[in-house]
C-alpha cells in the first residue's frame, strides 16, 4: 500500500461533531486497502498527556466505506463517553499492515520498535462549535423565479419601453413587466406543484431587468411593487406553507449607488472611498477594469466590488439582513458571488442573523469545494453546482458509467459534514445556466431522468421556474424566457406538469428520497444505473437506463414513476422507480 494515499486530519469534514454525543471520523486510503481498524478512547485514560503512562484504546472496525475514482474513504461514528477522544488508524490488506499516526504512516516494523506515535485527537466536543443547520430545509423543494419574467401583475407600474409578453427568445435589455404582484396572483399554481420554497433574484432598485447592480438596497424596485407589496407576497406564501428566500448582492453594488457616485464625484474626498475597492483615482468611467482602476465582479465597471472589510459596509449590509429577517419575516438568504465576501463579515453576519431568528436558512453561491464556508459559523449551504455537474456529465457523455456517478455521488456527499449535505441547494439549471432541457439536446426522456435524480439526492432540491413544463433556454439571457402562462392556461405543458408534479409528491411523501444512505448496484450493462435508498422503514430503488439497449427490469415493489418502462421492459433513456 501506498503511504502517500492515505490521508487523514482531526479536521473539518474528517473529524466533526454529528451532535452533542456522537462524533464522526472518516479517513482516506487507496483502493487496494481492504480493512481499516480505529484504535480510539478517551485521552487521559492512562493520567495525563506527557506522562509516563501508556495509553492504549479500544479497537473498532470501519465498516462504512465509499468507493471514490481513486480512493477508498472509510467512516465511523463513535460517542466519546467524556466529550474527546485520542485514536489512530490500522490499515491492512492482504499482505500488509500499516498505522496511521497524526505524526506519519508506519509498517508494523517501524511501530514495533519505538513508543507510541502522536495520535490524533479532537480535544473536546464543545455544544457552541456543533454544526446546526435549519432541519427544515431538508423537507423544502425550491421554486426558482426571475421576477421580471416571471408574470406582469400589474401592468401599471411597467417599465418605459416594456415589451410585448412573449415565450421566444429574449434579448440581454429586455423589459417585460414581470413584478411582485404576477408572483402573489400564480401562489395557488405554485402551491399545486408541491413545492415549498421560493427563492427569488434580487428585487432592489436597479435600472437592469436582472438587478444584480444594485442601485437601493433598501428600496423595492418600483417596476416590481413596493414594501407593502413584498411584506405581502412574504405572508401570502406563509399562509400556503411556502417559505421564501431573497438574494443579497453584497459583493458588489451597480454604478447608480449613491456611496459609490459619491466615490465617482468627489474621488478621494469622498466620505465612502473605503466602502470600495479603489487602486487610483480618477475613477474611470468608460470599459472595463483590468487596469486595476478599481476591482469590480469580473471585470463588469458597472459592477464596483463593496469592500466587506470595512467596518461600515458590514454594519450597514448586516443591518439590511436584519430588517429582512426581522420585518419582512423572510426565511431564507442567498448570497450573490458568495465567495467573494470576507470570512470576518460572514461569520459576523451569521451570528447576528441568527440570533433573530436561529432557523433562517443561509445559502452561499460558490461554485467550487466550498468547506471554508461550511464550518457552521458561515453559510449553512451552497448552491451544489459540483454535485449536479458532474451528473450532467454523466447524462452527456456516454463513455461516462455507473461506476463514474457512483465515485462522484460518493466524493460529494463525504466532501462536508453531514449537517451541511442535508440541506445543500442542489439545481441543473439557473438564471446562470442553459436551460436543463436545452443542456441534453431537448431530449425529454433524459430530462424525466434527470429530474427523478434531483428529488432523490440527499439535500434540498431547486427546479428553476418553468422545469414544471420543460421550458427551453440557451445560455444567458436566453435562460430567462417570459413563462407562457397563455399556453399553460390551455393545458399544453400537462403531460410534462403532471410527471414533474409525481416526481416532486414522491420527493414529499417518502422518507427514503430524502436520504443520505444510498447504495449502487452495478449490472454488466454500465449505462444501467440503480441506486436503492433507505430511511427506517422505507426503501426506494432507482433504475435508470442510459444505455442504447432496452434492459429486462422487475420490480419487486410498487412502481412509483416510471418512463419507458412497460411489461418490466425499461427502454432507452427510461426510468422506473419503486419501493
């Protein structure tokens, strides 16, 4: 065995506290490693550290084990009786043996001859530093919507130049009238797909039909209502059992705010210079920032970077926070560029917030390994785009097997501790993104497929506004379509509506969907992929035929959704589940 493929460290999503009794350790190895022994207990059992007593634990196997692409990586939960433990690993194959210390990697040679190495240790499991995350977001199905393109409810606060209500495709300027009032009117169709949540794109005042260059925070932009409108829409969801969530643009604002036109007119002068980023002045008022004028998101100058350094940027941005939590009673955040606000804002955010109310649901967009932000003191979840990726992967490429998604969906789901994957934000598609049915070619057999993975993957899924009828879409801003409500209205999406609507009652209904404990079963075909779910008594098994061959699949339960599938035939690109 390799030593260089053996990894552990007492650490973030390696050695965490699953609650106040339980401790869950897990330790990378590579594939040829067949059994891995914890030699573990409490640190003081033999008097105290750096005394002459010799420590010795208790031994327990770790049987849970995950098959990563290169890897093996091998957990254990374990209660420490006095709130910290001591412990090292035994590594064995066939033909050898070998123990992992904190201090290095040993043969049983080298650790025969010498006193025992440094072991690792997690010196006390301290209730204030256990990871807690809304447990309410795990039972939420997410409901996307890009306000302006949403539904026009109120014609008489459209935009100068609002265009004509249409489904094709739509231009980056585009005006259509979408607004709050659009959103409160179609609550009822919402509450009818079975979904639970909506997250909603910035509604601040901005002069963009996206509004992600914020102009007032503290403003509704008119064109989509008002306070009262929005306090309104807040509470007329609640009243169906909808929570919803906002987005907050705080790492950067739009040209139009006010701190940052008076940075623009009085350049160094200016009371709110710090509030930014700036390298030089005069500030620059034409192209783009690679000149370092200024730093910005991206390189978009209309798009200047707020400096959440700054003690006054983080009063006044935690400030709005607590309003919106406070005042408006809404349930969730997401942070726009989320990995690009400092860690001292955030971890001051999430205590301030969460002392108002402990089960707001705090979401970052990070599209990479987030685990710097997932300690429990920042972001309670990220949008999961490394997860669904890498699926999307798999439906496209066809070389792509079984064993592929098997080693991602394992790598995923270990890569944060356990509290944080339960309520991960998982999506296919976005306001940033291709649109899910246009990704797979329109193939709606695929997206069936892909759909039915989203609601049985551990987390907190979110269909972007219009999935419920397959809506299509390029790459942005052709992703953010106006909804056909006149073609809804005359039942031509209903096929689609009604099987997304099972998919999203089974996600509702059944324990086992919601689960993190999921097996793959290989089969010589290794496009035939089948994966069974379990949660106390309820088991659920997906089979999904990506393959070019129609496979013979029975049932040995009740079939719940199904594609494709006839006389226990699954035919190309069709699914069946049952349990």
């Amino acid at each position: 065995m390799k030593k260089s493929e053996i990894f552990h460290r007492s650490f973030a999503e390696l050695c965490y506290a699953l609650d106040e009794d339980n401790l869950k350790i897990s330790m990378y190895t590579g594939l040829d490693a067949q059994k891995v022994t914890i030699c573990q207990g409490d640190p003081y059992l033999a008097g105290i550290m750096g005394g002459k007593g010799k420590w010795s634990g208790t031994k327990a196997q770790m049987l849970d084990v995950k098959i990563l692409e290169n890897q093996k990586l091998w957990s254990i939960v374990i209660a420490p009786e006095y709130k910290r433990l001591k412990y090292y690993f035994i590594i064995e194959n066939e033909s050898e043996k070998l123990y992992c210390f904190e201090e290095g990697i040993y043969t049983e040679n080298e650790i025969r001859h010498r006193n025992l190495p440094r072991c690792f240790l997690m010196p006390w499991m301290n209730k204030s530093d256990i990871i807690k995350t809304p447990q309410w977001v795990e039972d939420t199905i997410w409901y996307q919507i890009f306000p302006e393109r949403f539904c026009n409810g109120n014609s008489s606060i459209n935009p100068p130049g609002c265009k004509k209500w249409k489904s094709q495709k739509v231009h980056f300027a585009d005006m259509y009238g979408g607004d709050l009032e659009g959103i409160i009117q179609k609550l009822d169709y919402i509450k009818d797909l079975g979904v639970s949540g909506i997250y909603l794109n910035p509604i601040f005042k901005s002069r963009s039909n996206h509004k992600y260059n914020t102009e007032d925070y503290e403003i509704i932009d008119p064109y989509f209502g008002d306070e009262q409108t929005f306090i309104r829409l807040v509470n007329e969801a609640h009243r169906r059992g909808i929570k919803i969530m906002i987005d907050a643009v705080f790492n950067h604002s739009g040209w139009d705010f006010d701190k940052w036109q008076d940075v623009v007119k009085n350049g160094e002068n200016s009371r709110y210079k710090d509030w930014f980023m700036v390298n030089f002045f005069p500030i620059k008022k034409t192209g783009d920032t690679k000149d370092k004028n200024f730093y910005t998101f991206a390189f978009f100058r209309g798009m200047p970077k707020l400096n959440t350094n700054n003690n006054e940027v983080a009063d006044y941005l935690i400030g709005l926070c607590k309003k919106w939590v406070a005042d408006w009673k809404i349930d969730a955040i997401r942070f726009d560029v989320g990995n690009e606000v400092s860690h001292r804002f955030l971890r001051r955010l999430h205590d301030e917030v969460k002392e108002l109310n402990p089960d707001v649901y705090l979401v970052g967009e990070i599209w990479h390994d987030s685990i710097n932000w997932l300690m429990g003191d920042e972001y309670d979840a990220v949008m999961n785009y490394p997860l669904t990726e890498g699926i999307k992967r798999f439906f496209s490429e066809s070389e792509l097997t079984s064993q592929f998604l098997e080693c991602h969906y394992n790598r995923m789901s270990s890569a944060y501790p356990e509290q944080i994957c339960r309520v991960q934000m998982n999506l296919f598609d976005s306001h940033d993104t291709i649109r899910l049915i246009n990704a797979i070619d329109k193939n709606i057999d695929k997206f069936y497929q892909m759909v039915a993975v989203l609601f049985t993957l551990y987390g907190s899924p979110s269909i972007y506004y219009g999935t419920e009828i397959a809506l299509e879409g390029g790459y942005d801003p052709d992703c953010r379509r106006c909804m056909p409500w006149s073609d809804i209205e005359k039942g031509k999406f209903s096929e689609v509506t009604e099987k997304i609507k099972s998919l999203i009652a089974l996600r509702n209904t059944n324990k086992a969907a919601k689960s993190m404990n999921l097996q793959f079963i290989h089969n010589k075909n290794n496009r035939l992929v089948t994966y069974t779910k379990k949660k106390e008594n309820s088991t659920l098994t997906v089979v999904l035929n990506c393959s070019n061959v129609d496979e013979k699949v029975s049932t040995d339960g009740n079939v719940l959704f199904s594609n494709n599938y006839n006389n226990e035939v699954l035919g190309k690109d069709g699914i069946v589940i049952f349990g």
